[in-house]
C-alpha cells in the first residue's frame, strides 16, 4: 500500500488492530494489519481485506488523537468487516468530546466539516460535526 509517498505507516497500528481483532473475540485467523494514515477530506476510515492482509486507511485528521480514539476507530473498522457488533464502554474517548483534559484538543483539531473540507480543497461545505470548534 505505499504506492504514494504522501502516506505515512500508522504506528504501533498492525498491534493495535491485532489488540481489538482480539477483544471482538472473531473465531477467524488474524489477518496481517498494514494500518497507514491517508488524507481523507473528512473522518473517514477504510478497510479491505485481500487474501491473508488487511489494508487499513486511518483519516490522518486523527494523527494527534488520543489512543482511545484510534482504538473504537479500530473497534468499528473491524466490526463492519467482520459484521459483529462494535464493542462500547463508556469510559472509551469519544470522538469530539468537550470534557477532555486542559491541554488536550478534539480530535478533529478544532476544525469544523467546512474548515477541514476547505483545508483539504474540497468543493462542498458540511456542517460542523462536533461543539469544539
């Protein structure tokens, strides 16, 4: 998957799939995780699996999140592939949350859906997907 070297390996990414292929508890052999950031416009995140490798896509937006974030990331990429139920804690980090700890920003940076998609040099504006920015 590294066709373009404007994308960077995720790292610590193939453990952490690794981790919460585990957790879902799928009765199926762990495929190999090649876990990259890619410059979507928005929040998405994909996954493909081809033969005995999983090739995931991470929105580089979250490149700064917590580790939480990338965790139910994981936990939802999986659990549509796999088609199982996503787990959900409560205590797991949400995605736009205002109660973070002083220091810390939102995922998303801040931004709004229109201020990323402008930043990224999309045409449409969105709405703003979270109260942060």
């Amino acid at each position: 998957m590294s066709r373009g070297s404007h994308r960077a390996t995720v790292s610590g990414g193939a453990r952490l799939f690794h981790r919460i292929f585990t957790r879902l508890g799928i009765q199926a052999r762990p495929p190999r995780f090649e876990v990259e950031w890619y410059p979507y416009a928005n929040l998405v995140h994909t996954i493909r699996l081809r033969e005995d490798t999983a090739f995931v896509r991470v929105s580089d937006v979250l490149r700064h999140s917590p580790q939480g974030v990338l965790e139910a990331a994981a936990a939802l990429l999986l659990a549509r592939l796999y088609r199982r139920r996503a787990i959900w804690r409560k205590d797991t980090a949400s995605l736009c949350s205002t109660q973070q700890p002083a220091g810390t920003s939102c995922a998303c940076g801040g931004r709004t859906g229109g201020a990323l998609l402008a930043l990224r040099g999309a045409r449409r504006i969105l709405s703003n997907h979270c109260s942060c920015g």
